[in-house]
C-alpha cells in the first residue's frame, strides 16, 4: 500500500521533513503532492481516498465542489474507487439522552466560531452531500466507534449518476 497526501505548501513541505527524519522506513511508500485540493486531486488507480476532518471545516456549497473534484479524479481511478469520509457525526436526535454529550455539539460550536461555514453534520445531512455530487453510500457501511467519537463513512461512486464536471 502506498499513500499520497494533498496539502497546501507550508504543510505539505513541514510533512515531507517530518516524515523523513521520524519515520525513514517508509521512504518509498508515499508521497507528498504540494497543491490546493480544491483544483487538483490526483487520480491513481484502485485508490481510496480519505477525507479525515475535512469536510466539517466547509459549508455546503464548498463541500459539493470539493466532492465533484474528488469524484472526478475517482472516475479516473477505476470502478474500485472508494472515498473514505471521517467525521464527527451530529446525532440525528439531538435530544436523546445518549446524544446529549456527544462531543460533536462542542465541535459544531467551534467550527462555527472558526470557519465561514463550517459545521459538523448529521449522517442525513453528509449522505445527501454525497449524493448530490454522484456517491452512493451504503447504509450498512457506516463504522461507528473511532477514536475521538468519529464515524468512518465509506462512499462508492454512483455508476446511474452523470459523470462529474
Ligand atoms: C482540520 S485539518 C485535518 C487534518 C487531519 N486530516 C486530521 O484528521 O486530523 C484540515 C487539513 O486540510 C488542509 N487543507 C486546508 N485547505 C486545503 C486545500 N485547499 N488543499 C489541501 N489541503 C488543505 C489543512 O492544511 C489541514 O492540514
């Protein structure tokens, strides 16, 4: 398995010297693509791509043009693609008793404080995020239960849907 990372330039570059001196065996397994996600993801074949914490940082409309992008060097990768989609889901009911502490209203209250647009999101909200830019996400692969209370959403592209722009 080998892994490529998107980062903006100040990171990308502080990532690359950092895993060079901490980590030299794993030299040769990854690769660092300075550049801005927005305007280019790279497509590699039989990828999954994973969007860790990424998406919460983004109101919808910036979410739906990064996913098109996304989808887009997907449909580059072949049919085995998969996007990988961590987050820290809002409960769809916020009043039940065991949602009442779900760190993700605190999260929720900072991203607003923080972001133009950011938020945390139920699995309803992301699902139909997904859907609108050509994923299909199937119910049973949600994985509840991460470190720091995330959910791992595994999305697949939509063979009905219209190719991406
Ligand atoms: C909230 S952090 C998530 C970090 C990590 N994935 C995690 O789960 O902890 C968002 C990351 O996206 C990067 N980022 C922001 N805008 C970007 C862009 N336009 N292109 C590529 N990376 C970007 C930031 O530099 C930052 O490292």
């Amino acid at each position: 398995m080998r892994g490529v990372l998107v980062e903006l330039d100040r990171v990308a570059d502080e990532a690359r010297d950092h895993l060079t001196t901490a980590y030299p065996d794993l030299t040769g397994r990854y690769e660092i693509v300075n550049g801005d996600m927005f305007q280019n993801v790279p497509a590699r074949p039989q990828a999954v791509y994973l969007l860790s914490r990424v998406i919460h940082n983004y109101g919808d409309d910036q979410c739906a043009a990064l996913l098109q992008r996304l989808a887009s060097a997907m449909g580059e990768s072949g049919p085995e693609a998969e996007l990988f989609l961590m987050e820290h889901l809002l409960p769809e009911d916020p009043q039940a008793d065991e949602a009442q502490l779900h760190p993700s209203h605190a999260l929720d209250m900072i991203m607003m404080t923080l972001t133009v647009g950011g938020q945390e999101r139920t699995r309803l909200h992301l699902s139909r995020l997904l859907t609108d830019a050509g994923f299909i996400l199937p119910a049973a692969e949600a994985k509840p239960n991460l470190p720091a209370e995330m959910t791992l959403l595994i999305a697949r592209l939509n063979p009905d849907a219209s190719p991406p722009r």
